[in-house]
C-alpha cells in the first residue's frame, strides 16, 4: 500500500478539502484526486461519496480512517527516527581552556559517553582566543571557554565558579636570589603562588595581574614565566649541598 496515498487520503480528512490538501502536500488538485482513487483501488472500495464539489466518506472510508492515520503517524515517527540516527555525530570536537579541562570536564564526559556510547570526543586545550577562532573554522563543535561575545558564535552560561583568594601580608619579602615567585603550587596545581615582590614589585604590578588572571582563567598565558618558578629553588639547593 502507497504511503503517499494514504498520506493524501489522511490530508483530506483532515482539511475537508481536496484544495487544501493539494496545498498542504504541495500538489496539484488533480494530484491528489489521483492518488486517492489510487488507494481506492488499493482497496477495492469507494472512500468518499462525491456529489459535485462536495463529498462524504463513506462507511468504509469511516472504518479506514482510524488505520489511515495510525500507519502515516507510525510512518512519520519511523522516518524521524531514522533521520537523527542518519545525523547524530560519530564524533564531538570540543575546545575548552585549561582550568575546565581540571575541574569541570571530567565530570561532562561520563554524562555524554552514557547517552551516546558510540560517540568519539575530541579534546582541545588552548586558550579562550584560539577556542574561539577554532570554532569561527569550524574546528571544533563546542568550546567552554570564559564569557565572551560574537557576533558569529551562540554563547550560553553553562557553569559558574567563584574565584576564591586567599592571602597574607608581609610588610618585606625577598627570595634567596631576588627575583620573583610566579607558579603553581607543586602539589595543588588549582593554587597559584605568587612572591618576592618587595622593593621593586609595585613597577610590574599590571603585568604580574595579568599573568595571574590568565593562570586562574585559562591555566596558561603567553608571558614567559620559567625564571620565577618555584623549582629553581630546590635545584640551587641541591647544588649547593652537592658543592659543599
């Protein structure tokens, strides 16, 4: 049995009208008179009692009806079915920054692998600016990056994490060589630390905030920050106990 006439049959039910139908299905009037004297032969009984322009279903169209749509809803339920099986993705590409992929990724990727089993997932890590010029290219499917706006890209809230700072003031402060301290802790790597700014430290105020916005937000910046980390340290003292 053709779909498409019991689709038309269905259509013209439901507008009490052949132009109607015709309209609704993009066809032409004849068309659908053709399909539904098509069915009715299908069939082999009449479906609707014609008296010029005006018409009734009969008692068999009134018994079909009810099986008519069952099939066309079954139908279309199937076709859709089909449809997002045919466009569900065989793999996600998602960019996000370098504080996200710590402490808010792990627990995403369970929750998407238990609904899609079959889905591959691709990890980013980079800054917001390159997430967000990937995803202008087409690289990438979603990022999770800070709260940015453009004119190309949807941009939604999808978690909210406080930033919390604790601190101690010392009136002077200077490390064995004088130089500053800007690193991560070596055992909490959320935990930045930052020191030795005694004496000249107020001169690079704006830029050391800078590094330590981008480290608390991205987990990288683009300042060469090697010559302060807290590592050098304990290779100067090894040194030393070595020379000694």
């Amino acid at each position: 049995m053709n779909i498409e006439n019991i689709e038309a049959f269905v259509y013209v039910i439901h507008f009490n009208s052949f132009n109607k139908a015709a309209d609704a299905l993009f066809l032409s009037q004849p068309s659908v008179t053709a399909r539904i004297q098509s069915l009715e032969r299908e069939l082999n009984t009449l479906l609707f009692d014609r008296e010029g322009r005006n018409f009734t279903l009969t008692e068999k169209g009134k018994q079909f009806l009810p099986y008519a749509q069952q099939i066309l809803q079954t139908y279309k339920k199937r076709k859709q079915q089909h449809q997002n099986l045919n466009t569900t993705p065989n793999e996600l590409r998602i960019g996000c920054t370098v504080s996200v992929s710590n402490y808010v990724i792990p627990d995403i990727l369970p929750i998407i692998k238990k609904k899609y089993r079959n889905l591959q997932i691709k990890l980013t890590t980079a800054p917001t600016e390159t997430i967000l010029e990937k995803l202008l290219n087409k690289e990438l499917d979603i990022g999770f990056v800070r709260n940015v706006t453009h004119l190309h890209v949807d941009c939604a809230g999808f978690y909210e994490d406080p930033i919390r700072l604790w601190g101690a003031v010392c009136k002077y402060e200077l490390t064995p060589d004088e130089h500053f301290i800007i690193d991560r802790h070596p055992e909490h790597a959320h935990v930045l630390v930052a020191g030795g700014f005694s004496g000249h430290g107020f001169k690079f105020a704006s830029v050391v905030g800078e590094i330590l916005s981008d480290l608390s937000r991205e987990g990288i910046t683009e300042q060469d920050i090697s010559p302060f980390a807290l590592s050098r340290f304990s290779a100067r003292t090894n040194l030393e106990a070595h020379i000694n």
